[in-house]
C-alpha cells in the first residue's frame, strides 16, 4: 500500500485484500494493509469534504488494525470540527495526544462552564494524568 495514491487505487487493494478465496487473506499483514487502505481512503474522503465517508473508512482501519494511531487521530479531527468533543477525547486517549484532548476540555468548559458532568470529565482526565490540583479544582 502506497501513500498519495486515488480512491480507486484503495478500492481495488481493499478488495483484492479482501478477496474470501485468497490464501493470504487472514494474514496479519494482509490485515495490516487493508486497514492502511481504509485509512488512505478516509484522507482522501477528508479532503474532499465527504466526512461520513471518511468516517467509515477511519473506523474500518480502526476495527482492522487497533495500532494504527493516525487513524484515532484522524477520527477524533473530524469529531472535533462537528463539536463533537466528548468522542473526540475518547479518540485522542486511545492515542494519547494530550495537547488535542486539552484543546477539546476548553471548548467543552467554554460551552459548558457549569456542566457538572463536563467538570467530572475534565477532572477525571486531569486526575488520570497525575494533574492532581487541576483535578481538585474540577472537582
């Protein structure tokens, strides 16, 4: 699988990877690559503006390959530019990227500054990565 390549060129990988009479098809670097297409294809998507495709094409690389951390990123972007922030968390945790999650808790407390649940989670989060002063005053 080759980066900056067409939709059809992802299109037809996925499917030849996919191919139930194929030998190699439960390989893991079979598995591997196909979820790479799907991941080729949701930038793709992206850029075109199609964002339920590329979701569904982030969530297949995901479903594919549980280590391809671009993919979690990526799908925590499109959240994010929906507002969206609680998900988008969840996928930049999976991925620890502390800076976009931090980025997502000040859109949540400016859009909800009394939320008693935005708190908790803004304090849960603080507390999980040992920001334990930030986490009491959430609290």
């Amino acid at each position: 699988i080759e980066p900056d390549q067409g939709i059809s060129y992802y299109e037809t990988a996925v499917k030849y990877l996919d191919d139930s009479q194929a030998p190699y098809r439960d390989a893991p670097e079979c598995t591997k690559n196909k979820a790479k297409a799907c991941y080729y294809l949701g930038l793709i998507y992206d850029k075109l503006g199609n964002t339920n495709e590329a979701f569904q094409h982030y969530f297949k690389a995901i479903e594919l390959d549980k280590e391809l951390t671009p993919a979690y990123t990526k799908a925590g972007d499109l959240f994010f530019s929906k507002g969206k922030y609680e998900v988008a968390i969840e996928y930049y945790k999976a991925v620890k990227h502390d800076f976009k999650i931090k980025t997502c808790i000040k859109k949540l407390i400016e859009k909800n500054p009394e939320n008693p649940d935005t708190m908790m989670m803004v304090a849960e989060y603080f507390s999980s990565i040992e920001l334990n002063e930030k986490a009491i005053k959430y609290y």
